[in-house]
C-alpha cells in the first residue's frame, strides 16, 4: 500500500470570510462610507462567470456617489492566476476594476492602487 503525500500550499479563505488584508481594507472602506465618499460597499457581492467553469469573485463591490460601480481586489501579493482573471474579467465587463494593496508602514502606509 502507498503512502499518500498531501500538498502543502497557500489555503485560499472561505468564501464569506474576510481575510486580514481585506478586513483592514473593508475597514478603510467604511469610515469612507460613513464620511460620505463613497454611496456602498459590499464584500463578495458579484461572482462573475469568465469562462465554463471559470469564475471570478472579487473582494469588494464599490458604488461611488455618482452611481458608478467599482470592484475591488486587495491583495497582500499576486499569483499569475489571479492576475489573468482580472484582466479577463476587465475586459469582459463594463467596470472599473481596482487592485489594491497594502503599502508598507515603511513608506508611509495608506493603499496602493491600480487600475484595470
């Protein structure tokens, strides 16, 4: 009998369930939400089909006060797959996707943003 050798690798959080990063960023979103910049948020809200069996779930759904909708992606470091479904997603759908990332306390702190 063989022995069976289970893989040791980055756990991905249960759908629902804010991780760190993303609790630290929802808390920044909703001191927006009680200063009036932005109209919502909300955590998890969409989950968008890509591709036959290919979904893309991002972090946050954001509505500006003008109505617009943004989604949020924070991430402490990126794989190559998230990456790829962003664009993907980016491309296929009419909003602004947003990266977010935590900028070190080195440099000041606050979040660093880009566009996709």
């Amino acid at each position: 009998m063989g022995f069976r050798v289970r893989a040791i690798g980055r756990q991905r959080h249960a759908l629902g369930q804010m991780n760190k990063t993303e609790q630290a960023y929802g808390a920044y979103l909703d001191a927006m939400y009680r200063n009036n910049e932005i109209a919502l948020y909300k955590f998890e809200a969409v989950k968008l089909r890509l591709a036959d069996k290919t979904f893309y779930t991002p972090d946050f759904l954001v509505m500006q006060n003008d109505g617009s909708i943004e989604l949020h992606e924070v991430k402490g470091y990126w794989e190559d797959d998230a990456r790829v479904k962003i664009k993907v997603a980016a491309a296929m759908f009419p909003f602004k996707f947003i990266a977010i990332k935590p900028k070190s306390k080195k440099y000041g702190g606050g979040w660093e943003v880009e566009e996709f």
